[in-house]
C-alpha cells in the first residue's frame, strides 16, 4: 500500500476539520434559533478563539471554585465560531481573537454591542520543534522558503482565520511571503498549526507566543516585529440572543485578579481594566 506523505495528511486533516467544523458546538447546545434564550439555571455557553484553551479552560475552573457555577467552552478559529453563531448556534459569549470577525458579528446583530469590550493582546511568533537544531532570525527579505528546505510552513488558513492572516501580513510586510506562499501546511486553527510542528510534520510554524508557551514540544525560534502586522487583539461580547442569567457575571470574571493572573501567567497581555463585573445582565 501506498503511503501518504506527511504534507497530504495534513491536507486530509484540513479538509476533514473544515467538513466538520460545526462540531464544534457543545454537546447539549444544538438547539437553534431561542436554545440561548431563557436558560436560567444553564451553564453559559462560551466560543472562544482556540489560542485562548489553555488560559481560559484554568479561568473557567476557578469560576467554578469561586462560585459554584459551571461554564461550557467551545474553541475554534474565530471565523467559524462567528459563522455558528450566525447560523444559530447557541453561544452565550464569543471571545475572538481579532476584531475583524467581532466587527463582523457587530454588523449582523449577532452580538449585545454595548457589552463589547477587548480584553487581550498577544505576539506573533516563529516556532519549531522544541528538540530542533534550527536557527533562523525573522528580519525583512530574510529567506524562510531555504530554511524550511523540502517542509512547509504550519499556520492557520491565511484568509480567515485571525492567527493565519496575522502571519500573511507579516510576512507581506516583511517581503518573505512570496518565497513561502505555495509551502504552506494550512491548518483550521492556530493550535492546529502548533500540533503539526510539535509532531515534526511541520519544520516552522507561525502561531502566537501564548500558544508556544502552552505546548513543550515546541520553541520560539525568533518573534515577529509588533509593526509587521495588525495589533493582535482578542474582544469579547455577548451575543445578542442570549437570555443566560450568568453570561455577564462570568464576562466580567475575565478580568478579575484570577484571570488575570491566567492570562499574564500565559503570556496575553491584558487590555481590559481588571476588576470584576457584577450582576446579570
């Protein structure tokens, strides 16, 4: 039997998550249209970019240390979290990670705007697999297509998701991305891209600094210049059909001295002023 190629596995895996990217809505929150509604007593229901799991799985259990109530959190690239909750799925809160597919959500009355707020920033940066002998400095005309030699470039898919289109412009920017535009492994999400480099199926990846810092079997080979591409920024809202009692309670939990201290442990940068919201909404 034939076998694949690492690159055309990868190919398969991004078709199939592409196919299947729906799945992403929680077990016992398909129901459409008013499922977000009147759920007094129902755990919030959070979408949330996929850069932001590890950071916000700990905030969402000392929520439930603290007060008792539980959260359930869907992650995925922002664009298709922002499409389910266009569709109807039954968010309660949508944290993305660029304004872009918030301002999207805004313009489609798919989000409560006057409880829109950012919260983070983070950095763009240039991974490889954390037992590596890899040396590469990320400058302007710098030839990345040499250093990847025969592999491909993990970054999520450029023309959509945040974590993708921040590593286009950068390398636009920087007038590296003609030699690497046709060596890409294109993932579905940022921590997708992480994975590829962390089972060696990708020499280089370009995710954010907060993503490297989650996963061991990676390194920062170099950071990408803050001025080579749009401020990475992560606004949160709630969505406009949401009836959920704890939704505010737990969006102003995001930036009480628990979860800041998550988010800066892992390397976001907080935005928002600290100092917890009360009440429902």
């Amino acid at each position: 039997m034939r076998r694949q190629s690492p690159v055309s596995a990868m190919r398969i895996l991004f078709a199939l998550a592409c196919s299947f990217i729906t799945a992403a809505v929680p077990v016992g929150a398909q129901d459409r249209g008013g499922a977000a509604g009147a759920d007094t007593g129902k755990a919030p229901v959070v979408f949330a970019a996929a850069s932001l799991k590890t950071a916000l799985d700990a905030i969402a259990a000392d929520w439930k240390k603290q007060t008792g109530r539980d959260t359930t959190i869907s992650y995925g690239a922002s664009s298709a979290l922002a499409r389910q909750i266009e569709q109807g799925a039954p968010a309660n809160i949508f944290i993305s990670a660029d304004l872009d597919w918030m301002d999207y959500a805004g313009e489609h009355h798919l989000i409560n705007a006057s409880s829109r707020e950012t919260l983070l920033g983070n950095t763009l940066v240039l991974v490889a697999a954390s037992d590596a002998r890899l040396d590469f400095k990320v400058a302007r005309g710098a030839d990345l297509a040499a250093a990847l030699g025969d592999s491909r470039l993990a970054v999520a898919e450029v023309s959509s998701v945040p974590a993708g289109k921040y590593a286009k412009a950068a390398l636009e920017n920087l007038g590296m991305w003609t030699g690497v535009a046709n060596r890409l492994a294109p993932a579905f999400d940022v921590r997708a891209a992480l994975n590829f480099v962390a089972r060696g199926e990708a020499r280089f990846g370009i995710v954010y600094a907060t993503d490297a810092k989650a996963e061991p079997k990676v390194k920062i080979v170099d950071t990408f210049p803050a001025a080579s591409h749009p401020p990475i920024l992560y606004p949160a809202a709630i969505t406009a059909a949401s009836r959920n009692v704890d939704a505010a309670a737990f969006l102003g939990f995001l930036r009480s001295d628990a979860a800041v201290r998550e988010f800066t442990a892992q390397g976001f940068v907080m935005i928002a002023k600290p100092g917890a919201a009360t009440g429902g909404q």
